[in-house]
C-alpha cells in the first residue's frame, strides 16, 4: 500500500498545477470566439467533480454544445421555482390572449421599446447615463442563426438587474394565475416601462428554451434562462459578449417554428406589426453583390489567344495593336462574381406622423404614409384626411383616410367580416385590426389608426372590446370622420350646398383640385352614408346633410335636402320623393303628372338601399318625407274635390266591387293624374311596388309569408279624363255591361304594370287586349284561328305510314332483279 502512495500524491499535485492553465485556455477560447458561437462554455467551477474531468478543450466545447442543444439549464447557475403553475399560465397566453404565434416578436420589440423609452427619459437629466460608443445608439437589432435555430433580438435600453430579472420575469407567475386573470380583467394595465409582462411569455410559442442576457448601469451582467418547466435559473454572465447596456434574448426555436429562421419572415413581422416604433430595427441580413476579382490564368490566356486569331494582318495596324496589348498589359484582368455579404438592413423607414404636429406635416408625407398604411401603390391621392389628438379621460392621436375608391368586395361581406381598416395601435405597437367596435360598419371603407397610450397593451381582443375607453374613442372617431367627410362638400365648389359660392367668387388652383371631390366620394360610397342612416339613430340627422341625389329640378346634378329645402314652395310642408329602378324611368311616371305641373320638386332614389332608408329617415328639419307613389299626397285644397267625389262615387263604387277578386282596397279620385287615366298606389306604411319587386327578387324569399307586409292597392281615378268620363256615362246607364267590366278590368291592368307591379296572371291581361283589339278592327269575338296546312299534311303522312307494309315485308317482296340492278 505505502508503495502507491507516492505516485499517487505526485498524480495530484501535477492535477492542480494544470488546472489553472486549462481554466485560462478555456477562457481565452471563450472570447475570442464569442462572435462565432451564440452560448460559448463557461468554464465549471467544480472541474474536479466532473467525469472525464481531463479532457482536453474541444471536449468541454463539445460537452457544453450538447447542454445547450439539449435546453438543459446551467448547473452553476441559482435556482428559482415559479410558484404558479406554468401549464395553467401558458394555457392561458395561447388560447385567452394570443390567437397566432406571430405576435411574439411584436411583443419582444414592445418591451424593448420600452426599454430604450426608459433610458432616453433618464438620460434628459443624465446625459452620462448613455455611456460612450455604440451604447448611445438607441437601437433594436436582431440576428438569426439557422444552423443553431436561434433567434436573438438585442436592445441598448436601459436593462435589468439580477432583482429586476427575478421580479419581472416571474411576476405573471409568482402572482399566481388566479390572480393575473383578475388583475387582468380589472384594470389590464400590466405594463410598466423596461418591464416584462405576460407579452414576454408568448416567446414559448415558438421556443423550448429562452435566454435573457441583461446588463443595468448598476449591477454586473446576468443571464436569465428558462424552459418554461416550472423553473427559472439566474446566474453571473462571464462568458457572453459584454453588452454595455441593455438586453439579448436568444430564442432556440422548436421544431415547428422553422418559419422564423427566414429573414422574410421576420421582416413582413416587422413591417405588419413594429413599423410605427420610435427607434429603428434593424435586421442582420445577408445579400448577393457583384464583385470584382482577379481571373484565372488559364482564362487569360484563352482571351489572348483568341484575340491573336481575331487580328487583322495589315502593316498598318501593327502599331496601334502593340499599343493597345501594352495596356492590356498594365490593367490587371478581372471578372465579375456574385459573394454573399450581411449587413445591418433598417426595416421601419416609415415614419409616425400621427406624432407630429399636423401643421408640420405636408400633404406630399400624408399621401406617402396613406399609401404605405393602405398598402395602395397607386398614384392617386386620398380624397380627405383628418389629423387630430383627443384629449381627456381617454387620450388618443388617430389619422383617418377616406380611399380615392372604393374596393370591388366591400358591400358582398358586409355584414359577414370583422375586418377594419382601421388598425389599432397602442404606444406606437400594432394590436389588431379586427376591431370593428372603433368604427362602426358603415364607416369601414375609411383608412387609418388609432394610438393609444391609456389602453393595455397585453390584453386579448376580447377582453379590449369591453374596455370602457373604446366607447369614448369610438364616439369621437364618428364625430371626426363625419366632419372629414363634410368638409370635402364644403371644399367642393361644384356641390350642391356651394352653388352660390361658385357664382360670386373665384377659385385659385387648389379649389380646382377640389372640383368633383364630393360627387366621386358619393359615387364610391355614397351607399355608406345611406347604411349608416339606418344603423345609426344617433348621428341620423348628421348622415342627412351628407345625403346626394338627384330630381326634377337638378338638371342632372347631384343636389342635396339642404338644397331641396332652399327651392321648396311656400306652404309646402312635405319632401316628396319616388322610387324605382333608373331616373329616365322615374321621369315618365305617372306619379310626376300633377306634381310637374304645379312645380313642385321630386327626388328619384334608384337604389335599392333607398327603399329601407326611406323606413328610417321620417323627417328632416321638421319636413316629412311623402312617397308619391303612396296615400296621403296632399297638394293643397281644391274647392271641386267634394263635387268631384260626389259625381264619381257610382262609378268608384261599382269598380270597387268588380275588382274584389283582385284585393282591391279601394277606388278613389286621384289629385296626382294630369293625363293618365288611373294609376294603382299603395297604403303609407306598406311596400311600395318597387319594394315589392325588390323582396321578390331575393333569392330566399317566401312569397307566403310577406303577403302581409304588401300595402293595400288603392286605384286612384282621372276625373278630368275621356275614357274615366265615358265609363262614368256606361256604368250610370248599364252597370251589367260585360264590356264595360271587361274595360274596367283592362284598365286596372294597365295602371298596374304602369305604376311599377308585376301581373299576377298576365296571360289574361293578353287576352283582354286581344279582344280590345279585335273591337277596335271590327273583328267578331267568335272569330276563330284559321287551321294550319301542316297539320293536313303531317296527317295524310301518318295515314300513309299507317297503310304501308312492314319494312321487312318490302324487302322481301323484292325481286332477284331488283337486287341484281341495285
């Protein structure tokens, strides 16, 4: 035993004198490769303890690879136990707050926003606080390693200490999930500056294992590290890279998100969500360029050999060839081949002007951001822009666009998306732009956003949605984005409301571009403002004022009811108005007869949006509408209505019982006729014809069920016409006349089809006209069709088809002569 002793004492002490200089060749190797690999070793403290504890430098490289590639957590570093349940919290951030996996770099970008906003508030009184060098570049930069599947995202803010990395990495936890849901649906202000919250969470959307590596002003740097397993780890970092300042989170992505190793990827993020952020991003991204290099020798000698062949032989030529080989000689010959560089590349050039003053900001930097948000590459300019800051219990700055046109889907799925286009921002951070509570649907072909910076940022959709703020915002978003839309008629000379303006005064170059503005707003989406005089009960009257049309007196100009109103007769109280399916149509109705006449102004409403809006808007200041087409049109008194009535009351009551099979209301004296005989109007509250029209035209529609809803048909007589005259005179003097009901009945056919119906059985309606027709030329009525000569033809064939033998037979029956000729 003694003889062991020795050697083995000696063993020892050539152990602990080798093992400083192996510590320091490890160290060493660690800096100076810490640009290659994203996590060098550290080396352990407890060399000895370790198996194979006399390997050689790249084992430990190759040992501490594998750890790091298993996500295991460093066993020098301090412990920490989340104290909720991981599982229940992650549950949480995937199904409650975050519908996709993308949003976790929009989230990483926040907090280090936040970050740089924290140091560069602290550095207004502490300019030193900055440091030298790289550290005052208040920037975000990110890196991707595909080979290692990691991203990193580094920021010069103002980092955390090793109590900031205990307290806000684990204060979603440590509060227990209970209590973040509680506190979340409270106040959902879990946003401090330079302070994590749940939004760092969503990181384990996409990785397994996350390093945060942080260097404060005031303590060493320290590097934080988890696999989201219940368990966090903190420990001294002197091994990475010094940071100076700020915070690097190393993402090692899982197997299923690939997709964000590609540079592409990351920067359509960037672009969808992190545009807007005060401080650049940058992207270390790599790219083909052409260079220049020395060609090979064996090329250079093909090119002078072939030059030689190409010479011409002529003396005279011999000495500008040797000149021009001399300089061949000189220049060094090259070719062009494509190398891969990397570079930092900024990807938000796109400034936030909703931040700026709006008299500062151009209408050439309005159009540029419309377009960029819009994603609209055109040249056209938007028609209107609004600019403003709310100020109060709910502070916002928004920047509305009202598009040049209007897109070619945006009434099919009206009622169908949620999609706005209006995006919500809050501290400069994209959070959605699903929010169709901001605005309401009528008003969703407008473009632009809304930053915030009293909402909460890392809260679901949901939970935003009933958010007392929105109900604030969404009122003043309405009041600003009607005042926009006002504003382009106000500017607009050529509109309706600014007639006289145009007369008395002149208009510069500006005016001139404004020409038109409003009449293309409305032909884009003028069918908007009708919905929103629907939906809308609050801002009704406002909707009104933006009201276009066209009518009896506008030459065919758009006017509007403030212009309506301006030409209405004196005594007249009510706002007449006709519905149909084209102007020229509308303009021959018998409706307009009377109405002509006596110079009164009717407005044609075309669409078919304008039958439901006419249900809502009754009046407009203090004028009711009137359909002319409906009972109940009054065109001041006539002193002959009472004689009128009373002379026709034989003939209207007698036509009201012949047309009892045709649900007939009533058959009444009409003061809307000049020189049409009758025409078929409908009761007040119920469909007009062309409503009518419109329901049969749905593709679902059940006729069983909207007999109820169709008005009363009233038939409204001319008593100053011939054939209402002659008819009085035949019904006095033989009320059983069959061709005086016949006349009757063809009467009340036609003012049918000619007030806008459809004919229940038209092909009695032909044959009344047939025997009009027949009266007319004096033709019998028993008169009958002449017989068709195909009919005796195609009845002989058939006889002699009948009576001629079997085909067999015939050909039996032929002789072997006729074979032999055939």
């Amino acid at each position: 035993m003694g003889k062991w002793t020795i050697p083995s004492v000696l063993l020892v002490l050539c152990l602990l004198c080798a093992l400083p200089d192996q510590g320091r060749k490890l160290r060493a190797n660690a800096e100076g490769d810490s640009e290659e690999l994203v996590d060098p070793p550290k080396v352990e403290e407890k060399l000895g303890a370790v198996p194979n504890g006399l390997s050689t430098d790249s084992d430990v490289v190759k040992r501490e690879s594998e750890s790091i590639s298993k996500r295991s957590l460093r066993n020098s570093a301090e412990k920490f136990e989340f104290q909720a349940e991981v599982s229940r919290l992650m549950d949480i951030l995937v199904n409650s707050l975050y519908s996709n996996k993308d949003i976790f770099l929009r989230e990483l970008i926040s907090n280090a926003s936040d970050a740089l906003d924290k140091i560069r508030f602290l550095a207004l009184t502490d300019k030193d606080i900055l440091g030298e060098g790289d550290d005052t570049k208040l920037e975000i930069q990110m890196k991707v390693d595909k080979e290692k599947r990691i991203v990193t995202l580094r920021d010069r803010g103002i980092g955390m200490t090793k109590e900031d990395l205990i307290k806000n990495l684990g204060t979603i936890a440590k509060s227990g999930t209970s209590a973040f849901v509680e506190k979340m649906q409270t106040s959902g202000d879990l946003n401090l500056i330079g302070q994590f919250g749940v939004g760092f969470y969503s990181v384990y959307l996409v990785a397994d294992y996350v390093e945060v590596i942080s260097k404060h002003n005031d303590d060493k740097q320290y590097v934080w590290e988890s696999k989201a397993d219940g368990a966090f780890a903190i420990s001294e970092d002197t091994w990475n890279e010094p940071l100076g300042r700020g915070t690097e989170i190393r993402l090692h992505l899982r197997e299923e998100a690939g997709e964000y190793l590609e540079e592409s990827k990351l920067k359509d993020l960037v672009k969808k969500y992190s545009e807007f952020i005060n401080f650049p991003i940058y992207l270390w991204a790599s790219k083909e360029v052409d260079v220049e290099v020395p060609a090979d020798e064996d090329e250079s000698s093909d090119e002078e050999e072939s030059s030689e062949t190409s010479s011409s032989g002529e003396e005279g030529d011999e000495d500008t060839e040797k000149t021009e080989d001399e300089d061949a000689e000189k220049k060094p010959k090259t070719k062009k081949v494509k190398e891969t560089s990397s570079e930092w590349e900024l990807l938000n050039d796109v400034k936030a002007i909703w931040l700026r003053n709006p008299k500062e900001v151009t209408d050439e930097e309005y159009t540029k951001f419309y377009h960029s948000l819009a994603k609209d590459f055109s040249d056209e300019k938007p028609l209107a822009w609004s600019h403003f800051t709310a100020e109060g219990d709910v502070e916002f700055k928004a920047v509305l666009f009202v598009p040049p046109k209007a897109p070619s889907d945006l009434y099919e799925s009206y009622y169908n998306s949620n999609k706005s286009n209006l995006k919500l921002y809050v501290r400069r951070v994209f959070i959605s732009d699903e929010f169709d509570e901001l605005l309401p649907k009528y008003l969703n072909f407008l473009k632009g956003l809304v930053d915030s910076d009293t909402l909460p940022l890392n809260v679901s959709r949901e939970m935003l949605q009933q958010h007392s703020s929105l109900k604030t915002i969404k009122k003043k978003l309405i009041r600003k984005a009607l005042d926009m839309i006002r504003k382009i008629a106000e500017e607009d000379p050529e509109d309706a409301n600014n007639k006289d303006k145009k007369d008395t005064e002149k208009f510069g170059d500006e005016e001139d571009e404004k020409k038109g503005q409003y009449a293309k707003f409305w032909n884009e989406f003028g069918k908007s403002i009708k919905l929103g005089i629907i939906e809308d009960a609050t801002n009704r009257n406002r909707l009104a004022k933006l009201l276009r049309f066209e009518s009896t007196k506008s030459d065919g100009q758009l006017t509007s009811l403030d212009q309506y109103i301006s030409r209405m007769k004196s005594g007249q109280k009510d706002i007449f108005y006709i519905t149909g399916t084209s102007k020229e149509q509308l303009e021959k109705s018998p409706f307009l007869e009377r109405l002509k006449k006596k110079n009164y102004e009717v407005i044609f409403f075309t669409d078919p949006v304008d039958e439901y809006l006419m249900q809502y808007l009754m009046d407009y200041e203090d004028s009711k509408f009137q359909n002319v087409s409906k009972e109940g049109l009054k065109l001041g008194k006539d002193s002959k209505d009472k004689d009128l009535k009373e002379s026709y009351k034989e003939l209207t009551k007698w036509w009201k019982s012949a047309l009892a099979s045709d649900n007939v209301d009533d058959v009444k004296i009409s003061n809307r006729l000049d020189n049409t005989p009758c025409v078929v109007v409908t009761s007040k509250y119920g469909w007009s014809a062309n409503m009518e029209r419109i329901m049969q035209s749905q593709t679902l529609s059940d006729a069983n069920k909207q007999g109820y809803m169709r008005g009363k048909r009233v038939l409204e007589i001319n008593p100053r016409h011939p054939i209402i005259k002659e008819l009085r005179e035949r019904v006095v003097k033989n009320p059983e006349d069959e061709s005086v009901k016949n006349t009757a009945q063809l009467m009340y056919q036609t003012a049918l089809m000619e007030s806008g119906f459809t004919l229940s059985d038209p092909k009695d309606f032909a044959s009344r006209i047939h025997d009009s027709v027949k009266s007319g030329l004096n033709i019998s009525p028993d008169a009958a069709v002449e017989e068709d000569d195909d009919a005796d033809e195609a009845e002989t064939e058939s006889k002699e088809e009948a009576s001629a033998p079997p085909k067999d037979e015939a050909e039996d029956a032929e002789t072997p002569e006729a074979k032999d000729e055939l």
